[in-house]
C-alpha cells in the first residue's frame, strides 16, 4: 500500500513540475512572438495560445546531443504579405536559461542552421548511432511539413535525406549530413 501512494506521489509532482513548465513556456511565447493588432513587416511570427498547442516532444537520441534543451512543438502563425500560415513548429527551450530556439517546419524555411549547429562536431560512436540520429531526424524534419521521406541514401561520409511534396514524386528538398570519422561536420540544406 506505501507503494502505490509513493507513486502517486510521485506521479502527481511531475503532473505539476510539467504543467509549471508548460506555464512557462506558454509565457515566453507570448513574449517572443506576441500578438499584435497591425504591423508592417513580412515572416512575422506570433503565438495565439488559444491554438498553441503545447506539447513536449518525445525524443531518444537527439536530446542526448543537446542535453541543455528540451524539445516542445507549438502552433505559431507567420505574417508574410498577405499569406497567413499556420505551423506546427519546434521550439527547444533552454533549461539554464530560458531563452528559446524556433525551429520551423522544413518546407517553411532554411532557417534552421542554428539548429543543426548545436549537432555540428558530434562523435558517434558507429554507424549504428548515426543511423538512429538520421532516424530521430527525418521524425524532426517531418514535423509541422505536409511531406514525405524519399529513399535515405548512406555513403560513407554522408547522408541524404530526400523530401517529397505529399501527393507528388520527385524529390522536393535534400538536408545532407556530412561527417568525418563519425564526426558530424556540416548540414547541407538544399
């Protein structure tokens, strides 16, 4: 009987500490990427936490490589010109603290190089581990993107990753992952 009001216990404290941490972020947002009655400007991002959305993102081996951040996916709306997007984005959130990486989805943007440069000089221990990495990353890469994974090329010092247009054959959007001795040197978006 201890045992099971333990785990409640214990299961009620992490309801709170994520609801806290939810809470937090849902604040940050609305700092960062606030809602605004007019602007003039194009690739504005806001947060509407009505349609937020808020959810941690369950992940096995990239957290490990980013150990700082914990991953969260959000709805967030981009303003450009008279184009009005709503997306699933990424946000890592920085434990220390508390600032905040966008990530947005793939066929939204290349603006995820500060991203990739958290990756960037990692040692994989074989190509076993790469290729759980590559795995955790076309599940990252798809997120918030209406695409599909084409054929997953491994070569020796690179990987290529094919996008395709949902509903369409020919490969939209390559993200290469260059290494070196299992190192990884550079991400490659095209």
């Amino acid at each position: 009987m201890r045992k099971i009001g333990f785990i409640i216990i214990l299961l009620l404290a992490s309801f709170k500490f994520y609801g806290q941490e939810i809470s937090n972020l849902d604040k940050i947002l609305k700092e960062k990427y606030p809602q605004k009655e007019s602007f003039i400007a194009d690739g504005i991002w806001m947060y509407h936490p009505e349609m937020g959305n808020i959810k941690e993102l369950s992940l096995d081996y990239v957290k490990n490589l980013t150990p700082e951040y914990k991953y969260f996916t959000v709805v967030l709306t981009n303003y450009l010109d008279r184009h009005i997007e709503d997306a699933e984005c990424i946000i890592l959130l920085n434990k220390k603290d508390n600032s905040i990486l966008l990530i947005p989805p793939v066929w939204f943007s290349d603006e995820n190089q500060e991203f990739f440069n958290l990756l960037i000089g990692h040692e994989f221990k074989d190509k076993k581990e790469i290729e759980d990495f590559v795995k955790e990353m076309e599940r990252i890469i798809l997120i918030g993107s209406e695409m599909h994974l084409g054929k997953t090329s491994y070569d020796e010092n690179k990987v290529i990753i094919r996008l395709i247009l949902n509903g369409h054959d020919d490969t939209w959007k390559t993200i290469e992952f260059n290494f070196e001795n299992n190192k990884l040197l550079s991400t490659v978006s095209n």
